[in-house]
C-alpha cells in the first residue's frame, strides 16, 4: 500500500498524465474511460459532463477506481487509488474545472472561443474522488532488483510503444 505523500505518488498526482477512470456500469460491467484530473492534496477531480455514462453510474453507485500510469515501457511507474466518488456542481464544479482545463490546455487555448468555452459547456459537473487506497508500482526498481537493470538499460528489449 502506498500513501497520497509518497514521492512517486505525488509526481504522478501533480503531473501532467492521462488517467484511467473505473465506474460500474448498471449491468455490473465496468465502465472504463480516459480523463483528465487535478489533485489539491487531499482529492482528485475529474471535469466531465452531468450526462456521461461515468456521472450516471457514479449516482447509482459512488465506487471509482483512477489509474495513473507514466505510459513510457523504459520507465514503467503508476498507481491506482481506489475510493468514493462525489458528484459537484455549481460554483465548486466550475471552480475545479477551470483547475483542470488550466492543468491541460494552454493560456491561447482557453482564450480561444473556439476550445475554452468548449470545455466548460461541455465539462458542466465534476467528480471529487476521496481515496481510500493507493496502490503504486515501479518496474524501474523490479528491474533493479529482478533484472540487474538491463530492460531498462538495453532498447532493443523493450518495443515501443504506439502513440
């Protein structure tokens, strides 16, 4: 188990990633979908639309699972939280939307009438997750300690990956 203040966990919190959002789907299917996120320390957001699959499912059932990983083979680190979902609205969703929206798009970006207000009409709600565990993961120290460090000091073992 990790903790919201370990180092690895704070480096993925607080970059720049696409994370991987976990809903239940009414069929008890899971619902899967890539998002955006801001962390103020305590929760982690997510800006999304009060008519998306992920906020409905989130009404019947407030479980999420969020997984952030580094998307890079040679350096293979993430986490996984795992907690209750919060559905904000209003001046506290608008609030941290524009935190988020900040996090990924550019100053032209949100001037532009064209992609700023795109954004906020379509990101009318928010979702607060409260972790109640974080799981981390690095496969750089696995291949320290299992590998002696060749896959990542050799390219030609791991392939890349598509983008």
């Amino acid at each position: 188990m990790a903790s919201l203040a370990d180092v690895l966990v704070r480096q993925l919190l607080d970059g720049r990633h696409i994370a991987s959002l976990a809903t239940e789907n009414p069929d008890s299917s899971i619902h899967m979908v890539a998002v955006w996120y801001w962390f103020d320390g305590t929760h982690v957001y997510v800006a999304t639309s009060s008519r998306s699959r992920k906020t409905r499912n989130l009404q019947s059932n407030p479980k999420v699972s969020l997984m952030i990983d580094a998307r890079d083979p040679a350096a293979s680190y993430g986490i996984t939280i795992a907690g209750t979902a919060q559905i904000l609205t209003a001046e506290m969703s608008r609030n941290s939307n524009a935190q988020i929206h900040r996090k990924y798009l550019s100053e032209a970006a949100l001037a532009d009438t064209r992609v700023g207000p795109v954004f906020v009409a379509w990101d009318d709600v928010t979702i607060q997750i409260a972790p109640a565990s974080v799981i981390a993961w690095d496969m750089r120290e696995a291949d320290r300690q299992f590998f002696g460090g060749v896959l990542g000091g050799n390219p030609a073992y791991l392939l890349p990956l598509q983008r």
